[in-house]
C-alpha cells in the first residue's frame, strides 16, 4: 500500500496555480487519489508518484475532453514496475519527429 504524502497534494495545489488552473482542495486530493490508485500495483517511490500526478495533472489541462489521459491511463495499468512508469511518461511528450 502506497504511504499517504499531504505534500504531494499541496505540490498539486501550487503546480495548478502556476499552470493558470487552479484547482480545489478536493480535486487535487482527487487527482492525487487517482495517482496513488493507478501506481498501487508498482510500490512507487514518493519521488515518482509525485512526478505522476503531476503528469497527470498536466495532461487534465492539455487535454479537457479526457481521450488522451484515458489512454495513458490504460497505458500505466499495464506497466510492471516504476521503470515502465517512467518510460510511459517519457513517451507521452515525445514528439514525433517523422
């Protein structure tokens, strides 16, 4: 089970303002929720499920309509372990230089 980190939601809290999208208290908690969720079957280090939420976090503002974050999301689902956590999060803002 994923140890509780306040200040990763805080980091969320700050990061969205910065964005120029501030969210709540309680959808940063949500969005926090989501990572800590979606990781709990890799064991991440604190370091990496910031970094996640963050991606997500992220991605919730690039992508409104929510297809690209439904994907990642399906993406991580089958990661095995941090490495492929972190190897899906480098894919996600590679562009495509074809």
């Amino acid at each position: 089970m994923i140890k509780e980190d306040p200040s990763i939601q805080e980091s969320l809290l700050q990061l969205s303002i910065q964005l120029g999208h501030p969210l709540d208290k309680a959808s940063a908690e949500q969005l926090y929720q989501n990572a800590r969720d979606l990781l709990s079957h890799t064991s991440p280090t604190p370091i990496m499920l910031a970094r996640f939420a963050g991606t997500l976090l992220v991605d919730r503002i690039q992508d409104p309509e929510g297809e690209e974050l439904k994907w990642f999301q399906a993406q991580i689902e089958q990661c095995l372990d941090e490495e492929e956590v972190e190897e899906s999060i480098e894919s996600l803002h590679r562009t495509d230089t074809l």
